[in-house]
C-alpha cells in the first residue's frame, strides 16, 4: 500500500468509550471518524494507521479493510476471500492466522469460517507464488480478522497485533485487574485535564493512576510495545523511527504530587511501583500503604476515582455492603470540594454509598455492563 492510499479502518473499542475513540482519532489529526456500537470507523493513510497505533488509549486494536461481500454458504466465504491480492500482502515464508467473530448469519460456526478463509487465502497465495504461508495461532507476520454480521463478510488486516490494551508494562497482572483501556476511558470521561491532583484510594496494581499519568506525561500507550504492522511487507520503518521520536520529543514530567494511589495490599503496591517503573514515570507516581478507612487527599479540590469489588459471585454482594457505605462516608467528609467517580458493576451495591449521582456514563468492563458514576463533593 502507497503512502497517500487512503485504508478503510474500524478501531475496536470497549462499549460505552465509542465516542472518545472518536475524539483520540480527530486529536490525531484524523477527521471524520464515525462512532459506531463496539468501535469507530475512520479512513486515514499509513502515517494515520501507524499514529493511531502508537496513541490511542481507549481502542483494543485497529484493522484495515480488505474486503467487504454478502456471504451466505461456504462457497461465497471462499470466494470472496479469494479475490483478495493475498501474495501481495504474505509471502510462502511467512505465517498467518485467522481470528473470527460471527453473528445473525447463516453461517454460525467460527472455526469452520476461520479454516475456510485461511484455505482461500493459501490457495491464492500457492497459484501465485508456487508454495504457501504456514498458520502460526500464538505469533503470526499477519493477522487476519473475519467479521461476519448479518450474511455480509468483512475481512480485514489487525495492524495491532496483540491487543492495544496489552501496553508492555504490566507484566504481572495481578487478581482482578482493570483493563488499561477502560482505565483510559475512566480518566477521560472524568475530564480531568492535570491542573487538579488526581487520586485513586483503592489503586490496587496502579492501573488508573498509571494511565493518568500517560495522559498527563504526553506519553503515547503503545511506547513500549511492537505492533502487528511492523511484520508487514510494507512496514515503513523510516516514518515509525520519525513517529517515535516525534512522541518521545513531547513529553512531559508530571508535577509531583499531582497523582496518588493507595492499597491495603502491599504486595498489590510492589507491582504499581514496578509497572510506574516499567513505563518510565519512577518517581513521578506515589502509592501509599493505606486502608480505604485512612485515605485522606491532599488539597482542596482534585478527582477521586474508585473502582471497588462488584461482587459477582454468590454471598459476596452482602460483604461488599459495608465497604460501599465507607465509600459514600469517606467521599461525604474527607472530600469536600473534589469530584468523586466511581466504577461499578453493580447498581444494587452503588445505592449504598449514599450520595446522588450528578451523571452516570455506562461503560462495559468485558461482558459486564458497569456505570461511572460521579459525585460532586460540596
């Protein structure tokens, strides 16, 4: 693909953080980007394609459109794969795989539809080139995405590769961590713009304080990751130095003191340092040893984020009460003057924090439907 070419794209995204996509895509420089369930849809050049790689913190990955037919039967998949120029883009020496996502179609079993389209493909490949790529499931060159909705195939490139939430600094991931990308999604709907400290009481590994800071540093995510493009025939490894070193360029130091986080568990606490020192903000990120019962923000005003245990196994709702009832306590008295947010699966434990909710943003955490709710602290 040329430089100028214009790619179809869809950056895949968590539910409920569409519209910000929308917004990281158009700060990009990336007009006309079109928020849709489950991800956005915007048209870009390769420079476009690899920025947006390198910084969006609310996308889990980016794919480029190859082709789109109707496809009822087996045959129309096959065919319809075929016609795509697939020895311009693997060659036999190279390994691929096929990831698959199917529903309302006559077509219904994704491991068939993943097999057929990788036979499609190798077949075109070994009528060009004499030979054919090997499938390699775990580390492919190229990875390709079949998305089949209502009997219309869309096949794509992931120039991601692994998952853009994966940002290659936390490498233990510990209990029941929060993904880096709704982490992202969480400080961005606060609004919070860092003129204002920004703490987390209940910090846990330090993934939202962590992400605070990337977007108060000028840090793009995908800094120390590789991505899924780079393996491309067509990788251009001059203008992704120029990008990098454009980003490196921007950024900033944090204002010390600006981002707090607080854990009861130390062990948790060991990991936060280590993912903040992972990620290059050593220093500029502060955990501290404390019960939820003994957290007190430093400064008048500031945004407080917690994202406590839902409860979804059977019993555990019941021992979780008391813990949201301190939350409405702690926010009501030692608050004052902040905005209070916090995530939760579930609405039946949220009404036991006390305080109405002056907004509630609806955000997917995995499968589970959560709410961000914010509480203005008078």
């Amino acid at each position: 693909m040329s430089d100028r070419k214009a790619l179809n794209c869809f950056a895949a995204v968590p539910r409920g953080a569409e519209e910000l996509a929308a917004h990281e895509l158009e700060s990009l420089g990336i007009a006309g980007a079109i928020a849709g369930k489950g991800g956005v849809a915007f048209v870009t050049d390769r420079t476009g394609l690899y920025r947006a790689n390198l910084w969006l913190r609310t996308a889990s990955r980016v794919l480029v459109q190859l082709a789109v037919f109707p496809c009822v039967s087996p045959g129309e998949l096959y065919a319809g794969v075929f016609t795509v120029a697939w020895q311009d883009l693997i060659t036999p020496a190279m390994t691929l795989a096929v990831d698959c996502s199917l529903r309302d179609s006559a077509l219904t079993h994704s491991g068939f539809v993943a097999l057929k389209t990788k036979d499609a493909i190798v077949d075109r490949i070994r009528e060009t080139c004499g030979s054919r790529p090997s499938v390699d499931t775990s580390a492919p060159d190229v990875r390709i995405n079949v998305h089949l909705h209502k009997n219309i195939c869309t096949v794509s490139l992931d120039s991601s590769g692994d998952s853009l939430d994966r940002r290659g600094y936390r490498l233990e991931r510990n209990e029941a961590p929060l993904r880096e990308t709704l982490a992202a999604a969480i400080v961005k709907l606060t609004g919070w713009e860092s003129s204002v400290p920004l703490a987390d009481p209940m910090c846990g590994s330090g993934t939202v304080p962590i992400e605070a800071a990337l977007q108060a540093g000028r840090i793009p995510p995908g800094l120390k990751r590789s991505f899924g493009f780079q393996r491309w025939l067509d990788f251009d490894c001059r203008l992704w130095d120029h990008l990098l070193k454009e980003a490196v360029d921007g950024i900033q130091k944090i204002p010390v003191g600006l981002i707090t986080g607080y854990d009861q568990d130390s062990r948790a606490l060991v990991l936060a340092a280590r993912n903040t020192a992972n990620v290059g903000l050593e220093g500029q990120v502060h955990f501290f040893h404390a019960a939820l019962q003994e957290f007190k923000p430093e400064g008048d005003k500031g945004v407080v984020i917690i994202n406590p245990p839902y409860g979804m196994r059977m019993g555990e709702a019941d021992d979780l009460r008391e813990l949201y009832c301190q939350i409405g306590d702690i926010m009501k008295k030692r608050c004052r003057g902040w905005t209070g947010y916090v995530l939760t699966g579930n609405l039946e434990l949220a009404k036991y924090i006390g305080l109405k909710a002056s907004r509630r943003f609806v955000l997917f955490n995995g499968p589970i439907e959560c709410r961000l709710l914010k509480y203005d602290l008078y």
